[in-house]
C-alpha cells in the first residue's frame, strides 16, 4: 500500500503564511509557557503561606525540639503533595501542556519533580515519627519504632499513607536509569500507573481531622479545588478522550508492509480521520486488539502526513511487542491515545528546514516532509534531509524520501557508514585529521545557521546532533528533537 502525494509548489505566499503561523504559535507557547510556570509556583507559595500563617512559623522558630521537628513534618507532607499533584497534572496528556513543552519535556518536568518528591515524603515521614517520638517521650532507639507502631495502628487513613508512601518510593527506585534498563516498557509502565493508587491513599489521611489540609475553610476549599482538578484532567484526557476517540474513529489495521529487515508499517483506515486532530510528526500511544497485543499500548509516531483517510505507523523490531506486529491481521480493531508531541512544523519561523534522522526516527521526519511538500509550505529547495545509518539496508522509507524530495525540489542526503566514537557523522575517508562535526555539517549543508531544524533518532545520537547544530550557528529556539525515552 502507498500513500498519494499531490504536492504543491512552494509559492512566497503559502511560505509565508506558514510562516506567520509560526510565529503566532511561538508566542502562544511562550506566554501560556509563562502562566502554567507562573501558576505552579504561585501553588507551592500558597501551601507554605497557608502553613506559616496557620501557626506553622511559630513552631519552626519557637517551638521546642519535638514540636520543630513535627512542624518540619507537617510542611514537607503539604510540599510534597502539591508537588506530587503537579507531578500527575503533567503526567494527564493535557493538550495546553503537550503544545507548550511536547510530551516528552513535560515528562522530563515530571521526573525532576518526583526526584524531590520522595525525597520530601521521606523526610515528611521520618520527621514526624522522630517529633512525636520526642514529645511522648519516647527515648532512646527503639522509640522511633514504638511510635511508628503507634501511628499505624491509631487509624486506617495512616496505614493508607504508609502504604502510598511504600509504592512512591518503589517508583522512584525504577525510575532509576539502571532500573529502567532492566524493566521492559510494560512493567515500567505498570509500575508508575500506581501512583495514582498513591495519591487516593493518601486523601483520607490528609483529610481527616486537625490535619493542615482542613485546617481553615480556606485551605480545606484550595485543596479540594486542586484534587478535584487532577482528578477530573487524569480521567478525561487519559480515559474518557481515549475511549471517545477509539470509539468515534473505528480504526482497523487494513495491511502490514515489510519496509526494510525488521522494520515493518502497519496502514490502518477509520472513520472521519479529517476530524482526529493529529499533525505530521506527532505520536500517538497505539493499542491493538490481538491477544498478544492487547495488554500494553506503545508510543509510535506516524510515519505518513495525515490525509484524512489512511493512518501509518512503522515500527522496528526491537522486542517482542514490536516484533508481534508483522503477524497482524488485516480488521485488527485498534484504540488509541493521542496524539502527542510538539515536534511539528506548526514551530517553524524560518524558510530553510533541516530534517535530520537516524535509526527508525525517520519515521516523524518523513511525515514532516511530506506536510511540507504537500501543502507547499516550502519553496523548492528550502529543505534538506539528513538520514544517517550503519547500513544501506538500514535506510527503511529511502525510496519514500527520494520522492518527496524530487516532487518538492528539496535534498536528501544520505550518510552511511559505520559508526565512530564520538561523533554522529560517518568515517571521513578523505584522510588526515577528522574535521568536527560542526564543520562537515556546514559543508553539507550550506548556509547553516540559517535553517529550522528538527531531529530525531537514538538519544545519544540526537545529543551528539544537538551539540553540532549549535556550534553550527543554529539557535536553540530553532531546533526541536523529540525523545521516547521512558
């Protein structure tokens, strides 16, 4: 199966128009930008005034050992709920948060924040045992634990704590870097889907009487508030906008295509897919309805423009999941969440586009170039591909690529050769010294510094290409990536 391009030429006027839309869109980013970073912190100063003017000032300052300590406690808990509440709301696939940073920084945010979360639980946790400890007099070492058994059997709602508390830190410890290289995506995933069960839990205990949470009808209303926002945007943007749109679109697999070894697209068709808000170079998290496939869903890139009929992903074998979708059946009903991503053209402020790809990240960078070519949003040779591969048998959609490129009076640049340490470029059989990166970039690329780049390929080579582009000359505004790492 092949997708139909009926390009336009790259006319001064389409160009800039779509480059007018750029800028709109850049300035939307940055002033909504501005107000979601502006409302998170005005957030955690709100908990810890309400704190401090709630009596909690006296107790840090004034207070006595125990009472310092359980003071401490109780701000690091309000802290680290807000933060934790944060932490979901960028984790909910909101679409005002996806346009702003792409999924895949909000996900980064996400991380940073958990990384002091836990911690904050911990010390919220330890501080309290020790505090009370201390003014029931509890000494020595085996007080802590009296107290802690105390705790825990004095009410259902600090066991339900206790129990949150356990299952955040069993997340933040596979959200280690080596923990995440043992766990598959699907355990990973399954994992971190507790944390929502963290959260429930922990309600009763912030809830119940004489807590800080309920401690005015102030505070009590701006908690809630907050709860009830999380809550309402995990639902309707991870369940219910999911469910609708599966539902509304039927979406079937109509055909499995062999692109290179190992790599394989699979073509699927729905209903009013003009209506399905999705844009070249965007991801949605793909769940199809084969035994085998059924259990997990996998965050792919549409590897073709939408043109309101056809939907194409292409995937390379790189684990069982993966490798299972070359046996899929013609009618496979297939769900859906998405689509995700800011790694679009709707960024573009500059004439001249450089697509650099590597590895099966050719897959949102073929979709981009067709959106560019078919709606002619780029004169004739404004845009150079870059794909770069081990091997010519790696180059999976090259035949695609040359089309696009020839229909639209662009470049394709073809980079294969074995890999070297410490740069993304092939060997330089030219002898001598090897030029940097930089450099060789430049010559293949003239006039550099003036293009909008967008890349997308393994981490450690997107980072290499990252650092080439700057030194080229190239803004860091003007270049765009997006990263699936979990």
């Amino acid at each position: 199966m092949s997708t139909t391009i009926a390009p336009h030429r790259g006319t001064p006027n389409r160009v800039r128009r779509a480059l007018r839309a750029g800028r709109d869109f850049r300035r939307w980013q940055a002033r909504t930008g501005d107000l979601l970073e502006t409302l998170a912190i005005a957030s955690l100063l709100a908990v810890v005034a309400q704190f401090l003017l709630g009596g909690g000032s006296h107790d840090l300052v004034a207070g006595t050992g125990s009472t310092m300590l359980i003071a401490v406690g109780r701000l690091t808990g309000l802290v680290a709920m807000d933060l934790l509440l944060i932490q979901l709301l960028l984790a909910a696939r909101v679409p005002w948060i996806d346009r702003v940073y792409g999924m895949d920084r909000a996900l980064k945010a996400h991380r940073i924040l958990g990384r002091i979360t836990v911690p904050l639980v911990l010390v919220h946790v330890g501080a309290i045992v020790f505090g009370y400890a201390g003014r029931d007099a509890l000494h020595g070492p085996f007080g802590p634990v009296v107290e802690s058994f105390r705790l825990l059997t004095g009410g259902s709602d600090l066991l339900f704590a206790f129990v949150a508390t356990a299952l955040l830190v069993v997340i933040a410890v596979t959200s280690v870097s080596i923990a995440r290289r043992r766990l598959s995506y699907e355990w990973w995933h399954l994992v971190h889907l507790t944390a929502y069960a963290a959260v429930v839990l922990a309600v009763p205990h912030e809830l119940s009487m004489g807590s800080d949470f309920t401690a005015s009808q102030w505070v009590s209303t701006y908690w809630w508030t907050l709860f009830v926002i999380v809550a309402a945007s995990v639902v309707w943007w991870r369940v219910l906008v999911p469910v609708a749109r599966s539902l509304r679109h039927q979406l079937r697999v109509t055909d499995v295509v062999e692109e290179a070894p190992g790599v394989w697209s699979v073509w699927m068709k729905g209903r009013d897919l003009d209506r399905l808000p999705v844009r070249a170079g965007q991801y949605l998290n793909w769940r199809f309805m084969s035994p085998r496939l059924l259990a997990t869903a996998h965050p792919w890139s549409i590897s073709s423009a939408p043109d309101g009929r056809h939907l194409r992903i292409t995937v390379r074998e790189l684990g069982d999941h993966s490798s299972r979708l070359a046996h899929l059946r013609p009618g496979t009903r297939v769900l859906f969440e998405g689509p995700y991503g800011a790694f679009t053209s709707r960024q573009r402020v500059r004439r001249r586009v450089l697509l650099l790809a590597a590895g099966i990240g050719v897959t949102p960078v073929r979709s981009i170039l067709e959106e560019l070519v078919r709606h002619g949003h780029a004169g004739p040779g404004d845009v150079t591909v870059v794909y770069r591969a081990n091997d010519a048998s790696q180059l999976a959609l090259r035949d695609e690529l040359e089309h696009l490129t020839a229909v639209g009076g662009h470049q394709l640049l073809l980079l294969v050769g074995p890999p070297v340490d410490g740069s993304w470029l092939p060997p330089d059989d030219s002898g001598g010294t090897p030029a940097p990166d930089a450099e060789r970039l430049a010559e293949l690329v003239p006039e550099l510094r003036r293009h909008e780049a967008y890349l997308c390929g393994p981490g450690g080579w997107m980072s290499l290409v990252h650092r080439s582009l700057l030194e080229g000359g190239i803004p860091k505004s003007h270049i765009h990536d997006e990263r699936f790492s979990w």
